[in-house]
C-alpha cells in the first residue's frame, strides 16, 4: 500500500435522497477495499469529535441556500467551514465557495457567458436577468438585448424542487405570466437530443438524454407551456414535449475536442472537482451551446463514477504527500545551512554547488502535481508532525 494512502480517512456529507440515488454504499465498498476509512459525518456533532479526515465529501447545497436566511442553517455552515479552514490541509470536494456561484442562475450563466468570450468553441444563448416585475413590463427591453421568441423561463434559484419549474413563452403576452426574479433566454431548437456532460476531476462522461422538441421560431399565438424539466430530461422520461413534429435525423454529438475544450474552461472558472454541464447542439448551425452547470450532479448513465472519483482522490492525496515531503525537505536544509561549521576546509569543497551533499539531488524541481490539481482552492500547510 502507498505511503500516501495508509490510514487516511474519507468522510462524506450526504442527505438521504443523494446517497440513496448514487447508491453510495457501493463507493463506501470499494474506498474500503483499497483501504480507505469511510466516515459519515453527523452535522449535529461537532466535526472534532469525528475527525480527523483528510478527505471531505459533499452535497450541502441545501443548507448553503438555507443559511441564507435560517440561523440554524447558517450555524451548521459557518462551524463546517470554520472546521475546514482550522485543518486546512484536509481535501475538500467541493469548496463552499466554488459551489455557491452555481447555486444561482444568474452568476452561473455570467460563467458561462465569460467561457464563451475565451473560447468560441461553444456559445451562450442571449438572455436577461429580470429582477423585478414582470417579463410583460420588460418586454421592450428584452427585444433590445436581441432575444427572440420562444423564450424559455428559469428560476433564478438553481437547486431544489423549485429550480426544475420552467416555462416556454411564445408571445409578449405570455411575458405577463412569468415573474422575477426569473432568467428569460431564447430558445435554440435542438432536435429533443441534451448532452449531458458529467465531470469528475480530470475525467468527463457524456450522457445522451431527450429534451425538448422543436418549435417555429418567431412570436406566435401559442399558448405558454409550463412544465419540470425533470419530466423532460431523465432517462425514462416520456413526454409529448420531447416528441419531434417532423422527421428528422439524430444530432451530431459535440465533438471530444470541443467537449474538453469546454470542461477545461469551466473547469478553471469553477474550481470545482464535481459538476455538470448541459450542452445542445444547435440545429441550423451546428454549433454546440452550454445552457446550464451545476455542482455535484447526479451522473445517472455513469457506471465507471466511483472509480473516477476515488481515483481522483487518490490522485489528490498523491499531490499533498509529495507537497508535503518537498516542504520537508527545505525546512531540513533550511536549518542545516543555519548551523554553525566546524571544518572551514571541508565546508569549501561543497562551493560548487551549495547544497549540502545529502540534499543536492532531493531539491530537484519536485515532480509537478497533476494538472487538477491547480483547479482547487484548498490550501496546504506546512507538513504537520501530529494528525489533527
């Protein structure tokens, strides 16, 4: 067994219905067939009498929204974070506030508008942000921003039950039936086909889902349709709303190249180890278009999952046990070349090269961490001689 990975301790923070549907016994299993300790972490304790962990999982979207406005849920995230800043050198999947951004429409849609200014690889469709009112009473301002009808209608809140309620708007009177705050963005017709993008460190998954059919463009005296997407886009969904009027052929994937090129940026703009991101391929151009991120998904149609994210894992540990051994070692020659030298004589054999003989060939440029590495916003500090 690798140094690196002897003892080390796992704890992960799930709620029922996420362990349940990425049916996590089966990580636990195989965390502590290469033996890893797996530790679910009770909120209701303090993380102290828990600990100590070198690696944290996550899903606490929920209490992050909640602790917005609820004491208890804000109590909950502050000594969570408290925790994790106070052992910093524990990995932490995935940082609060990488997570947060996603957790609203209108900043993860800001993310994606800035992937598209660096890289044309894929686009955002145009849309507004309405924060007050109505869409009937911004209507003029919509048509100025280059929206075009159909709309489609997203809550500003990304997570929960909520967050799923969308709204197609086919007219400037169906504007009247939607209210802020609310994210209003043209709709791409894209052959009912959605690209699922599964993202787990450096590795990705494409998941292939339906979606909503084809509609004309332009305003029309359709009525507005209101539905949940999660009706729309599962794996076993069926719905009138993802069957094709016509004929048509299937879509072109989005090809590899500008898949990665899509990952890697978001990857660098998020900071995170777990997300997702929704691609379409545009019917009349072809061009692919990103429509929606978001954090610790649920990689339905992912079998190889846990082992992407363990190995991930092991990767990162990996990456802290070289870091800390370097630190080590400057530390260690850092003090020998404070004390004092006896043999003058001797001590000028070493002017070729002033390090110390012992030392010379171990403060070679260390072996570079894995390029993920760099995308988290942990901190490490200096090797501790205790466990915490």
């Amino acid at each position: 067994m690798p140094s690196w990975r002897k003892g080390k301790r796992i704890g992960y923070c799930l709620n029922d219905k996420k362990k349940k549907k990425l049916n996590f016994q089966g990580f636990e299993d195989l965390c502590r067939k290469r033996g890893y300790e797996v530790i679910e972490i009770d909120l209701a304790k303090p993380l102290r009498e828990q600990g100590p962990f070198d690696v944290i999982i996550h899903k606490l979207s929920d209490l992050i929204l909640e602790s917005g406005y609820d004491s208890q849920s804000h109590q909950l995230i502050r000594d969570f974070q408290t925790y994790v800043e106070t052992y910093s050198s524990i990995i932490l999947l995935d940082p609060f506030p990488a997570v947060r951004p996603l957790l609203d429409r209108f900043e993860s849609y800001r993310l994606l508008q800035d992937l598209q200014d660096q890289d044309s690889c894929i686009f955002s469709p145009p849309y507004v942000e309405l924060n007050s009112g109505t869409g009937r009473e911004a209507a003029a301002w919509i048509r100025e921003q280059g929206l075009t009808f159909p709309l489609i209608c997203k809550t500003r809140v990304a997570h929960g039950p909520s967050s799923h309620e969308m709204a197609l708007i086919f007219n400037e009177e169906g504007l009247g039936e939607v209210s802020a705050p609310c994210l209003l963005q043209s709709f791409i017709n894209h052959d009912a086909v959605l690209f699922k993008v599964f993202v787990v460190g450096s590795s990705h998954f494409v998941v292939r889902r339906p979606s909503l059919k084809n509609f004309p463009r332009g305003e029309s005296a359709r009525k507005s349709i209101f539905f949940n997407s999660c009706s729309i886009s599962k794996p076993e969904s069926c719905s009138r709303l993802t069957e094709l009027d016509e004929a048509t052929l299937e879509p072109t994937p989005p090809s590899d190249n500008v898949v990665r090129r899509a990952v890697r940026g978001l990857r660098a703009a998020l900071g995170l180890s777990l997300f997702g991101v929704d691609l379409i391929v545009e019917k009349q151009t072809g061009r692919c278009a990103a429509i929606d991120v978001n954090a610790f998904p649920g990689y339905e149609g992912v079998p190889e999952f846990f082992s992407a994210l363990l190995n991930h894992i092991e990767t990162l540990l990996e990456s802290h046990e070289q870091a800390a051994r370097a630190r080590v070692l400057v530390a260690e020659y850092s003090l020998h070349q404070r004390a004092p030298h006896v043999d003058t004589a001797q001590e000028s054999t070493h002017d070729a090269d002033p390090r110390a003989p012992w030392l010379a060939s171990s403060l070679e440029t260390p072996k570079s961490a894995p390029a993920e590495s760099s995308f988290f916003t942990f901190a490490v500090l200096p090797a501790m001689l205790s466990r915490h």
